[in-house]
C-alpha cells in the first residue's frame, strides 16, 4: 500500500483521506443493496428510484460545491462535505419509508458529487501541473485498494447476513467519512488570497466555454464504464454466456487489481494535451478490443472457452479504463482556468452522476437486451467520444493558466 501514496506531504493526506472513505464505500457498496431490501423493507424498485433521484441531486451539486471551493478555503469545503457524507450514511440506519430514503440519498449523493468536485480543486492547488495526473492517478489506485478492503469486510457481513452485521457496515461508512473530514482538515490553508469574481459571473463562465463542456460531454459517454462494469457485464456472464455465474466477481476483482497495480505507470505518460490525446485514442482502440471479445463470449460454446474470453475482454477493458482516466484528467485539469478549478472540476465531474443515472437503462437494453451487436453499437459510441476528445486537446489552443501550488 505504501508505495502507492504520494510523497509525505499534503497530497499524501489528501490520499489518506480518500482511503478512508473508499474503505468505507467498498463496504457500503457490496452490503447496501441487501440492507434496504432486506432489513429495511424497500422493494428493488424503490431503492433503484430513490439511488436515480440521489444521483440526480448529485449532478446539479457539483458545480455550486466546485464554486464555494473556488471563493473559500477549500479544505474545509472538502472537510464538510466528507462530514456530511458520514451523516448520510449514518441517517440510513434510521430510515423506514421510501420518501425518507429518498431524501437521504439525495443527501448523501449530494455530498459525495460535491467531495469529488472539491478534492480534485485541492490537488490543482497542492501539486504541480506536470505531477498532477501521476498524483491523481496514485489517488485512483489508493481508492481501488480500499474499495477491495472495503468490499472484504463488507462480504464478512454477507456471509454474516444478520441485520446488526449490515449495521455495522454503514457505521463503518460513517466513520470513514469522519475520519476523511479530520485529515482533510489538516491540509495546508490557502497561503495567499485568490481573486474572487461574482458568485453568478464565475458560475456562468463554465458553460459559456463551449471547449470544456464538449470536453465534459464526451467524457460523460466515457464513463459509461461505470455502470458497464458494475451492473451490465455481470448480467452478461450470467444470463448471456456459458461461463460460471461466480466468474462476474471475478472479473470485478481482476480490474480493481489492475488498476491498483498498473494505473500510476499509464499515468506517467500523459503530461500533456498530445499525451492525453494519445492515451484516449488508446483508450478507445482497446475498449472497441474489449467489446469484442465480450461479445465473442456469448456465443463460446463451453464454460471454460467462455470464461477465458472474458478475461481476456477484462484486461482489454481495464487497460482502456485506465488510459482514458490518465488521458481525461490531464485535460480537466489543462482546459481550466488556475483560480476557477473547483467550479471548472464540478462542471467536469458530472458526467459521473449522468453515467450512474442514465447507464444501466441505456447499457441494459442495448447490451443485454441486445447482444452481439449491442456489444459494437458502444465500442462505436465510446471510441468515437475517444476521438472527439482527442480532437478537442489538438485544438486545445492557448495553455492553461499556471495554478498556485498552495492549497485552497
């Protein structure tokens, strides 16, 4: 674990903190599902309804919470979004009805959009340019290996299957957030002040830059991933291929380890819009790969035929995952102006609330529903988002402004 935290310092505490809460999440992640349905008596469909409305409350939080971290300090923006995500989870533990569980996840959806928006604001401000997509890539292998922790305890509590087990874990959850909060307190405050314009002329600034929000609006189709990954390709191996149902685990594990073990080495490539231009045209060549051989799975006549294509499709597919992340950040954080990171960061992560909203209906029926050639349909959307968010970093114009390496 060691050596994939940053250098003693303030991006390791911002590390730090990020793996407390994955460990939390990964616990959360795999115990939710059977906790609502099962201890607190909602139906599938209502937890899938109050998840979509959180997600959606969780679209429109990240700009305003980008921009407060724009005008304020920003770690303490960060230090109560994380506390407010902890309260969430521990507010689950009293919900009852559907509407309660709604407006909880609306808040806990909320926060975590917000969080995400506001720690990417924070590395801007406490790396360098050129080490901004290493560090952020050493992030994103620390929250793998967390969500992988996270997920172990989590399966104690399956395995368990007792309603205190599942208590326990959102409890967890809550404290990993309170423990987030503390160490994202303890980051350096903002050295010298930063010039802040009206609150509605900077929020309107995002969306008038028509580079950035095409930029934001490809990445959102990339990031399809998400509820490929999570929801579509495990439907796929049971209901579509030959392959033994416990295989679909399996290959969650296989890309959470990649990822941990191989994302900071792809990340080291990219420094700048042509290596980020490069890394997503790779990005897309080995997703159109990976679909391909989920979709030759499908039609693999023995279990053992059918697992090792799909295997093979995982390694294309993370491989893919982790190019386009290297290639992604480098240009969320190039495109931006240096005093409007949160907000320009808030605007960028939206296309992760779209993802987990609008993915598993799109990627259901296009996939699943529609097998093999459903399997083409996305390789052709997702490497055509690829190209044009290749295109966009070639004509990526003036640099970004220098940011300040103190921390906001």
């Amino acid at each position: 674990m060691a050596h994939l935290l940053p250098a003693p310092g303030p991006a390791r505490t911002l590390a730090l903190a990020q793996l407390a809460n994955s460990i939390g999440d990964g616990a959360f992640l795999v115990t939710s599902a059977l906790y609502f349905t099962q201890v607190v008596g909602l139906s599938p469909g209502q937890v899938g309804l109050g998840l979509s409305l959180g997600w959606a409350a969780g679209l429109l939080a990240g700009i305003p919470a980008g921009h407060a971290a724009d005008r304020w300090d920003a770690r303490l923006v960060a230090a109560l979004l994380a506390a407010g995500t902890g309260l969430a989870v521990a507010a689950f533990l009293a919900v009852r009805q559907p509407v309660a569980f709604v407006l909880v996840a609306c808040l806990y959806a909320g926060c975590q959009t917000g969080l995400a928006a506001v720690r990417q604001a924070l590395l801007a401000r406490l790396v360098e340019p050129e080490r901004r997509t290493e560090v952020r890539a050493r992030l994103q292998a620390v929250v793998n290996a967390g969500l992988g922790l996270g997920a172990a305890l989590g399966g104690l509590a399956l395995a368990a299957h007792a309603a205190g087990a599942y208590r326990a874990v959102l409890l967890l959850d809550a404290v990993a957030f309170g423990v987030a909060a503390l160490l994202l307190r303890r980051l350096p405050a903002r050295r010298r002040p930063v010039a802040r314009p009206e609150a509605a002329g900077a929020r309107r600034a995002v969306f008038q830059d028509r580079r950035y929000a095409l930029l934001t609006a490809l990445n959102a189709v990339m990031m399809l991933y998400l509820p490929l990954l999570s929801l579509v390709l495990p439907l796929w191996v049971v209901q579509r291929t030959a392959a033994p149902s416990w295989l679909a685990a399996a290959l969650l594990v296989v890309n959470t380890a990649a990822v941990m073990l191989a994302q900071v080495r792809v990340a080291r490539r990219v420094v700048d819009p042509a290596g980020a231009a490069r890394s997503l045209r790779r990005a897309g060549a080995w997703m159109v790969v990976a679909c391909g051989l989920f979709a030759l799975a499908g039609v693999a006549g023995t279990p053992a035929l059918a697992a090792g294509i799909l295997l093979l499709g995982a390694g294309a597919q993370v491989y893919a995952e982790m190019a386009h992340g290297a290639g992604a950040w480098q240009l969320s954080f190039d495109l931006a102006p240096a005093d409007q990171h949160g907000l320009y960061q808030g605007f960028f992560g939206s296309g992760v609330p779209v993802a987990r909203m609008l993915g598993p209906v799109l990627l259901t029926w296009l996939i699943v529903g529609g097998g093999a050639p459903g399997w083409l349909a996305f390789a052709g959307l997702y490497a055509a988002a690829a190209f044009g968010i290749g295109l966009v970093a070639r004509h990526a114009g003036r640099p970004a402004p220098r940011a300040l390496v103190a921390c906001g």
